[in-house]
C-alpha cells in the first residue's frame, strides 16, 4: 500500500483523531516533509478521506439505527421524532415557514396501537 492509501486509512479511523500527523510518520517510517508534500500537491486527498469516513460511518451507524427503531416502536416519544425528522429530510427552517409540525405523540400512539393488533392476531 502506498503512502496516500495508508494515509487516508489512517485518517478514516475514527480512533486516531487525537493522534499526529508526526504520529502517523513515525509509526509508518516516512518523514513529516514527505507526508506534507503529499498533502499539498494532492488535492484530493481530502476529499477522499472525507468519503472514506462516510463509509466507515455509515456501517456503524445501522446499529443505531436499529436500536433507534426499536425505541420509537416501544414507545419512546423522542425516538420517534428523531427517526421522523431523520429520514423525513426535516428542515427547523421549512417547518417554520410551511407549519408543518408533526403529533410525535398521536404517531408513537398510532404505533402502539398497531404493534398490539398485530400480538393479538390469531395466527
């Protein structure tokens, strides 16, 4: 693997955002003046480590996503408006300007009400 691709792994590890960039040259044996010659001639690099976070994030991200599912569906209020304001593509500014408000209440009742009619249903 070359300096760049080592580099962008390092930078896309969220565990090592308190660490150097000397850091990074010392435990990989190259010196500081290479390391910043890459980065200043390539002008992409950051925008690859940028994408590389999102992956990286996104994969972590389904497990709170699930456990945010399962939240809203026992009945958690806040839950509830965070996934709808999530995936509803919810804007403070739109809601504003529209009035739009969402009953989170009237919502997680509504789910309740159809998660205990699905347990009662004869199977």
């Amino acid at each position: 693997m070359n300096v760049r691709d080592t580099y962008i792994q390092y930078r896309t590890n969220p565990d090592n955002d308190d660490k150097s960039d000397a850091f990074f040259c010392s435990t990989n044996c190259i010196s500081l003046d290479e390391l910043n010659e890459l980065l200043h001639s390539d002008k992409k690099i950051q925008a690859d480590i940028l994408k590389s976070r999102r992956a990286t994030y996104a994969k972590r991200m389904k497990k709170i996503d699930a456990s945010l599912f399962r939240a809203a569906e026992a009945g958690d209020t806040k839950a509830a408006e965070l996934l709808y304001r999530r995936f509803d593509g919810w804007d403070p500014k739109v809601v504003a300007e529209t009035n739009n408000y969402y009953n989170f209440t009237d919502m997680v009742k509504g789910l309740r009400v159809k998660k205990a009619s699905i347990k009662t249903r004869p199977m």
